[in-house]
C-alpha cells in the first residue's frame, strides 16, 4: 500500500518578513526573512532547509535553520515581535535591546568591531550601544 507524506500546512510553505522600524526616527531598523525549506529563492543556502536572512542593520546575513528553531522563529517574525526574536537567538534582533524593549537603527547604535588579538586584521565580533547606553554583542 502506498501513502503520501504528510504535507506541510499552508502556513508553513510561504516566506515570511517582518521589518522593525527605530523607535526615535521611524526608519527601517532592519528587515527579517525567513525562506521556507521548499522554497526556489535566490537567498537560499542549502535546498531542504529554511534560510533566514538579517537585511538592513549591519550589512546582509544568511544562516541556515532547521528542526525545532522555524517554527518558534516564523511565529516571531508572523508577530512581528522583537523580544521573541531576542530569545530565540540573540543575534537575530541585532536592532533589538532588551533592556530598553526597542528597536533602533543602525544610526542610533554605537558599534564597535573586535579584532581577534592572535590574528591582526581578524574580524572577531562587533558590540553595540543603544542610545540608553545599554552594551550587547550585535554581531559575531
């Protein structure tokens, strides 16, 4: 007897953006997607697995998320909250302070780049101040 995989909900099978505007000038703080597994985009790194893209803050970044992590991070983005983004990883609400509970943008941020002290020239990470004065690493 043959069956059909299970498919996937509606929900689940469209790309999903949420953009966070800076809390002092309105303007994008950053734009946050995330590419279905399925999908034929042109931001996708591997077939078969989710992308999730950081546009607008520091530059562009793509990462790879799979198992358990799409479905809390898509329910996030689907909110447009970005607390929950914070908690899920951290590094995925770079705009985001959790003390202050704001978004802003990059021109409200301080960012510092690290250079790794054992190779000279070496991005290591970078660390941000919000306009409160509250420190956070934005970047790694």
């Amino acid at each position: 007897l043959f069956t059909q995989p299970p498919r996937k909900s509606v929900m689940n099978d469209h790309i999903v953006e949420a953009v966070f505007q800076c809390r002092f000038c309105g303007e994008t703080a950053a734009a946050v997607t995330l590419i279905p597994p399925d999908a034929s985009h042109a931001d996708v790194l591997q077939p078969g697995v989710a992308t999730l893209v950081i546009s607008g803050f520091i530059g562009r970044s793509r990462e790879q998320v799979g198992g358990e992590r799409e479905e809390p991070l898509r329910a996030a983005l689907e909110e447009k909250n970005a607390a929950k983004l914070y908690e899920l990883e951290r590094l995925w609400a770079p705009f985001y302070c959790p003390r202050c509970r704001q978004a802003y943008c990059i021109h409200h941020w301080t960012v510092v780049p690290n250079f790794d002290d054992e190779f000279p020239g070496f991005y290591d990470s970078s660390i941000g101040t919000c306009p409160q004065g509250h420190r956070r690493k934005v970047d790694d």
